[in-house]
C-alpha cells in the first residue's frame, strides 16, 4: 500500500506561510432574518381574454394548463427600475431602516436590458442608499432565492449590516405576443426584503444548484449576438420547452425542497406556509404532493392573478399571503426557486 499522508500535512489548496500580520474582520451578526417585504403591482391587468385576441387558445386551456386568469404588465413608465424602487421602498419602510444604511442592494433579474452598469446601481442611487454596494445576479426564476442566500451570508459574515434584495422583472417586454406557447405565462412585478441581524436564525442554510446540461430548456430564440448581425431578422424572445420544464421542475424539486427543510432542522408538519416560485399550478400541484404537506399549512398560488413573474415571484406571492393572512408573520416558510439554467434553490426562512 502507499503511505499516506499525515492528517497534519493535508492541506485545501497551497496555503501561504503564516508570516505576515493577522488581518482583521468585519464584526459578525449572530444570525440574519428577513425584517421587511415590499412589492409593487404593475397597474394593467391583462386578462386571459385579451390575451386571447392575440395567439389561438381560450380562457379554459390557460387556467387548466397553467391557473392562469390573468397577469400584470408594465406601462412605459412602470421600469424595471421604477417598480424595483417602489417595491424596495415599501421594504424599507415596514423594516424601519433608512436608505442610508443599507450595505449591500441585490437584484436578481434578467430583464435589465443594458448589459452594464447593473440596474441595481441605479436603484440604490434613487432610493438614497449612498453606503451600499450594488450588483445583479442572473439566476433566472430562482434569482430571488439565490439573493437571500448572498444576504444572508453578508450580514452573518459582517460585510453588510442590512442588505436589500430586490426580484423585479418586466417580462411582457421579452415575449412574442403571438406564441401560444409562451404568450399566457409571463407577466411583470418587482418584490424586495431586507435582510438584517437577528438573535436567533432566521435564515436556513441554501441549498442550491444548476443542470446545465439542459441549459436550452428555458433561454432565447436567438442570441444578442446574432440580432445586432442581422437586426432585420425577428428579435429575441423567451422560449421555453415547456413539458420538459415541467417534469424536472415537479419531480426534482421536491427532494431540493426536502433538503433546505433537513438543513435548517425543519418538518414538513412545521411549516406555516410554503412558497414556492410561481411557475405553473400544476407544478405546485405536484410539488405539494411529493412533499407529502399537511392540509393545514397554506400554499402560495398567486399566479393565478399574477402570472410567472420569474425573480419577483416569490416576494410577491409572500406578500399576497401575508396580506391576506394566510400566513403568519413570524411565521415559518419554505421558499423554493427555479427556473433557467436549469438554476434552483430552496430555504427555510422566518416570515417578516
């Protein structure tokens, strides 16, 4: 047999000799909860009706196919930035933390349509948050789940004492309106939390990942690239296959979902809502059914009148169940995104 190697010589990596002088850390917050949510609601409703003048389908085949009765959609003035900051505002305000002390602002997105500087920038500008770091994250549909995460470990860490996420999307501008496909599924919103220092966990641990492997599954008709060398030709749209995104989706988030329970020492029967992201009922359907959930414990279903809104869907459905007392503040809620890239991630986290 070869020798092995001395447990103490082991080492992660080529590690720098211990020369120098120590460096010093940021103070770390014993744990990190959500203190505040915000969203705002585009203010035209498109109804399935209307929809229907454009692409060949009814009202019934989009409720049975997806429980879609209708959907937001940006008017000009309504940006991605406008709604993003009138979301993180609301958030500010029910957190009671001023612009100003804000150390971080993300936004997860994919519908910032400069490549840079990030629309995140720009929002922290406007909402006064003259401290804060800025930056988006691409993670498609699970994009918001991925930004609690990065808050989360910011404020444990030290890096930030209150960060603000933000999940907005104007989606409406990314469909062909004429694909029967795709046309009835999106619409638009922003919903943003903070994330600040707490005594006790508020956060569960991530549990996160990708399949690249099916990285067409959910993307583009075409790539930037080849519109700006051929701009006459038609632009990008979202494409999306539909029947295989609904069987990954219903049948492997389930255990992703399971997952973020162990981590975080908690029970399907302890659960005071689920929230996953709002892609199809019918994936919830089957989500809550995998998951074996009690009766009792509410489930989110806001895409009923909202749509998939990708990024913003799940602070906007936490927002509807709060709102409407479904659930609890205080209250314990397993949070599940997916979507493009094939990207998810699931937590437990404290209800604000």
């Amino acid at each position: 047999m070869p020798a092995q190697t001395p447990p103490e010589t082991i080492q992660c990596g080529r590690m720098p000799a211990l020369t120098g002088r120590e460096i010093a850390v940021p103070n770390q917050a014993p744990h990190a909860q959500i203190l505040g949510l915000g969203v705002y609601r585009p203010r035209r409703v498109v109804t399935n009706e209307e929809l229907c003048t454009w692409i060949d389908s009814s009202d019934e085949w989009i409720r049975s196919r997806s429980g879609i009765t209708e959907r937001r959609w940006a008017e000009p003035d309504e940006t991605l930035a406008a709604m993003a900051v009138q979301a993180a505002s609301e958030a500010l305000a029910d957190a009671r933390i001023a612009a100003s002390d804000v150390g971080c602002v993300v936004v997860a997105t994919v519908t910032h349509l400069e490549q840079t500087p990030s629309v995140a920038a720009l929002i922290a500008h406007q909402l006064g948050a003259v401290n804060a770091a800025a930056f988006d994250i691409s993670a498609g549909c699970a994009g918001f789940c991925h930004a609690v995460a990065l808050g989360r470990d910011m404020v444990h860490g030290g890096s930030a004492g209150y960060v603000l996420v933000i999940g907005a999307e104007r989606l409406s501008e990314f469909i062909d309106r004429h694909d029967r496909a795709t046309a009835f599924i999106f619409g638009d919103g922003a919903g943003a939390v903070v994330i600040g220092p707490a005594q006790r966990p508020g956060i569960g641990p991530v549990v996160w990942g990708a399949d690249g492997g099916q990285y067409g599954v959910i993307g583009q008709t075409r790539d930037w690239k080849a519109y700006m060398d051929d701009p006459t030709g038609p632009r990008p749209f979202i494409q999306m296959s539909g029947q295989q995104v609904f069987r990954w989706a219903s049948y492997e988030m389930a255990p992703v979902a399971n997952r973020a329970l162990q981590a975080a020492g908690i029970t399907v029967n302890e659960l005071d809502a689920f929230i996953p992201h709002q892609a199809n009922m019918r994936i919830i359907d089957t989500m809550v059914k995998a998951l074996k959930l009690p009766g009792d414990v509410p489930v989110a279903r806001s895409i009923a009148e909202m749509g998939n809104t990708s990024a913003a869907s799940i602070p906007l459905a936490m927002e509807q169940m709060r709102r409407t007392g479904k659930a609890p503040r205080g209250g314990t809620a397993l949070l599940v995104g997916f979507g493009a890239g094939l990207s998810y991630a699931a937590q437990v986290v404290t209800l604000p």
